[in-house]
C-alpha cells in the first residue's frame, strides 16, 4: 500500500510511486470523482478542494492502491 504524506492541505505526496507516471483520481465520500491528475512526481495538489474525506485511487503501471485522505482546513 502506498503511504502518504500531507503537508497543510496544499499538497499530496504519495512515496514509493516516484519514478513512473501515475494516474491519481480523487473521489469524494459519496463516491462522486471530483479530480483526475497525472503526475510523474508522486505529487498534485489539493489546495483547491473543500475539506472532507475523500479516497486516492492510485495507478502506476501494473500497481493500483486506495487511500484514505482527509483534508481539513
């Protein structure tokens, strides 16, 4: 599972997907998709969603996580 790190709800990092291109969709609680990013970084950034919990859907190449984030302000 891939871990992450928040910094005050500006940015999020997802460690060990780094090196390849990932695709992250963020899903709001209800289920609803509410962004899709592309990043090869391991980074987007999430200043411009509301605070509340919301699921990362993480893909890069063979590998596909789920996590948890909260972002509250």
């Amino acid at each position: 599972m891939a871990s992450v790190r928040v910094g005050r709800a500006r940015g999020w990092r997802a460690a060990g997907m780094v090196q390849e291109e990932s695709q992250v969709e963020l899903y709001d609680i209800s289920g609803k998709l509410v962004g899709r990013h592309w990043t090869r970084e391991g980074r987007i950034d999430v200043s411009g969603y509301p605070a509340g919990i919301y699921i990362l859907q993480l893909r890069a190449g063979r590998r596909h996580d789920h996590v948890k984030l909260l972002i509250n302000r």
